[in-house]
C-alpha cells in the first residue's frame, strides 16, 4: 500500500493538528496512521468524516492527505464559475462573485463582529431598527 497514490474516506479527524485517518475501501477497509493535511498557507479549512479524500503515502507508515475532491457522493455546493467562496452544510456562504462584482454573506443565524465597524456607503436594511 505504500510509495503510491490512494483514494480513500476520511475516517477521523484531528483538528488540533490538521491530520486525518483515511480508510482504503479497495486494500481491506485499512485505515492510515494520522496524515497531515496538505493546506493553503493562512486557511484553515478540514474535511468531515466520509468525506473522498486523496492521498499520497510514502513508505514506513509515513504520508500526506492530499485534500478532498468533488464526485457524485461529494457535489460542490457552488456551480457557478464567477463565484469564488465558501460555503456551509447549514446553508451560510461567504463569496464573492465577479460577474456581479459584489462580495455576499449569508448566516443561517447570527453573524458577530468584533472590533470597530466603518461603512462608507449607503446601508439598506430590510429588518427592524433597533
């Protein structure tokens, strides 16, 4: 199974060190020692539990999760090409689309600020104010 690429499941999760256990359907359902996970300087983003995961593992026990991939168990939530962002199962997304040249957030609740807020511009509100 090592010195080679492999597609597997993630099956934990470590978020304090960013690694991964990933199981391997097609060697016997085995799982992989914690791999690190190979990220975007400054971004801090981790798979969930089931998620495709690609890997790359070397010898001895030692390897790299590549990251996840869309498929058909794993459609992207975004098909729009101008959209660059992020979104979430809850249905929140922060992006920012190009076409519009406009930057969109959504929360499915609260969205908290913390530190000073300056708007130049007009402000638009559809709710009550307070």
């Amino acid at each position: 199974m090592y010195g080679q690429i492999k597609v597997g499941k993630v099956s934990t999760v470590n978020a304090a060190l960013a690694a991964v256990r990933v199981t391997f359907p097609d060697s016997d359902d085995l799982v992989s020692p914690e791999l690190p996970l190979l990220v975007t300087p400054g971004v801090y983003a981790l798979p969930e539990v089931g998620a495709s995961a690609l890997c790359l593992l070397f010898g001895g026990g030692a390897g790299i999760c590549l990251g996840s991939y869309y498929n058909d168990h794993d459609p992207p939530m975004n098909v729009i090409p101008s959209r660059y962002g992020t979104w979430f199962a809850d249905g929140s997304h922060v992006y920012y689309d190009k076409a519009a040249g406009e930057l969109k957030i959504k929360a499915a609740s609260k969205v908290h600020i913390e530190g000073d807020l300056v708007v130049s511009g007009t402000i638009n509100h559809g709710g009550l104010i307070p």
